[in-house]
C-alpha cells in the first residue's frame, strides 16, 4: 500500500513538473510572432509620410517642430528630401533623409580635392554624433532616448540600426581641425563641416522583432528619427582583412551582407566576415 502511495505521489510530482516546465516554455513563447512585417513595413511607411507631412526643420532650433503656416513641411522639401529604398531580411523598405549640411572634408585652408572621399559605402565604419528619439505619432516624437554629441565609432556588423547603414551613404564627412599654422591641432580630435541630416527610419530597420535580441527592447518595432551628423568614415572598410572592401562581399548585391553565405565550409559566416572566400 505504502508503496502504491509513492508511485502515486510521484505520478502527482511528474504531474506538476509538466505543467511548470509548460508555464516556462509559455514565458519564451515569441510575443511577437503574431506580426506580418510586410503589412507593418508598409504601415510605418505610411506613419512616417504622415510625421513627414505634418512637421517641418526649424534652421533656428536645429530641430524638427509640428508644421505651422508659412513652414514648409518635411515632405514637401523636395530637393532636401532623400527617398531610399533597402532591403532586409528579403523585405522591401524606404527609409528618407533630410538633408541639412552636405559635409565639407576639405580643409579650407591645408585641404586638397584627394581629401574628399565622398559617401560611405553601406559597409564602411563610420564616425558620428548622432540624437535619435522615437516617431510616436504624426505630432508627436519621443524625448531623446540616445545620443552622442562628441562622436564615436560604429562598425557594420555591430550596428544596432541597420537604417543608419543605408543612410549614411548620403552624407560626406568633415575635415580635422588643424593648428593655425596647418600642424596637427594640439586639443581633442575635432572635427569640423560634419555632413548633417536627419534619417527617417521604419521599425524594420531599426529594432525589428525579426530579430530575437530586440524582444526586450523598449523600441522594438517602433520607428525612429535620428538627427546625425557625419564626421568621417573608412573609405573602403573590408572587415576581413581579405582585401575585398565589404562593400564588394554582396555576393547577391542587394545591399544587404548579412545574408551572403558563398562557403559552403562554414555556412554561418557571410562572405564579409570569411576572409577565406
Ligand atoms: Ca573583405
Ligand atoms: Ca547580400
Ligand atoms: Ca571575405
């Protein structure tokens, strides 16, 4: 009987460990799994076009503000406006840039034409400063949730916002500050004439719940707006070191690297990061 009892408790025990172990595998259930990222690609399009037609850039404040008679609206600053398309992950998006200061790299005074080495390419590691709030509404934005005022490097593989890859690439860079006697400035690296602008970027581009590491972030599938300035980039970056730029290891060349697998040995690495293919 006793012994009865014990298999009975222990029927009752396994019981209860399935239902704990079913409780945690509900907690890991992806809370996003529900989201059609085609029809959301296509409705943060449309917010954006909205916030675009609905807000202007004040010169005065540096700063974008609720449209008001007699400003004209993001939208419809054509020749300022930037209209890009990019792909990622096999989904079709547009992000837009406003321009403000195409960026000057030649010194006015020590600089020459070389100095120039136009726009990044998607790939290359740029450095920036950059204040990025959410688009909450067509009026309303985000207090700044991140910035950087003094400039810092980012580096393709690590970029948090993949927008900011595609965007970038419509800017040039500024020109180091020198001494006046053109030696080398004797302060902190500063940079002059930056490139500003202020990229427009959908969720699908910035914090997607396509990827499992942005579950827990606080703007995950939230689109965002970046006021950036750029202040110089690596011409040609090549990752790993094979002597191929990147930006040349897009061996489906559709401007996405991550998705680019040629060596059939190691195929988790993208051609990018393989300095063997
Ligand atoms: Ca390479
Ligand atoms: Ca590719
Ligand atoms: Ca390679």
């Amino acid at each position: 009987m006793n012994k009865i009892k014990h298999i009975f408790l222990l029927l009752l025990l396994g019981v209860a460990l399935i239902y704990s172990c079913d409780d945690d595998n509900n907690a890991f259930v992806n809370p996003f799994a529900d989201i059609n990222h085609e029809a959301l690609a296509i409705s943060d399009n449309d917010s954006i076009i909205k916030f675009l037609k609905n807000n202007y850039y004040d010169m005065a404040t540096d700063s974008v503000k609720t449209l008001v008679e007699g400003e004209i609206a993001l939208f419809d600053e054509q020749e300022k406006l930037t209209i890009m398309d990019a792909k990622r992950n096999d989904l079709d998006y547009t992000l837009y840039i406003y321009h403000i200061k195409e960026g000057n790299p030649i010194h006015p005074d020590f600089g020459e034409a070389a100095d120039d080495k136009g726009n990044p390419a998607v790939s290359d590691s740029i450095y920036a400063k950059y204040s990025g709030q959410s688009i909450l509404s067509s009026s309303e934005l985000s207090t700044v949730f991140d910035a950087n005022t003094s400039g810092a490097w980012f580096s393709y593989e690590r970029l948090a916002v993949r927008g900011w890859s595609f965007g970038f690439t419509n800017l040039k860079g500024g020109y180091l500050k020198k001494e006046d006697n053109g030696d080398t400035y004797n302060g902190p690296i500063t940079y002059l004439e930056g490139g500003k602008g202020i990229l427009f970027i959908p969720s699908g581009l910035s914090y997607t719940s396509l990827n499992p590491n942005n579950y827990g972030s606080s703007l995950v599938n939230q689109n965002l707006m970046f006021n950036v300035e750029l202040l110089d980039f690596v011409q040609f970056t090549d990752h790993d070191n094979d002597g191929r730029p990147s930006s040349e290891e897009d061996a489906n060349d559709d401007g996405d690297l991550e998705n680019d697998f040629s060596d059939n040995s190691q195929p988790g690495v993208p051609d990018y990061l393989n300095p063997t293919i």
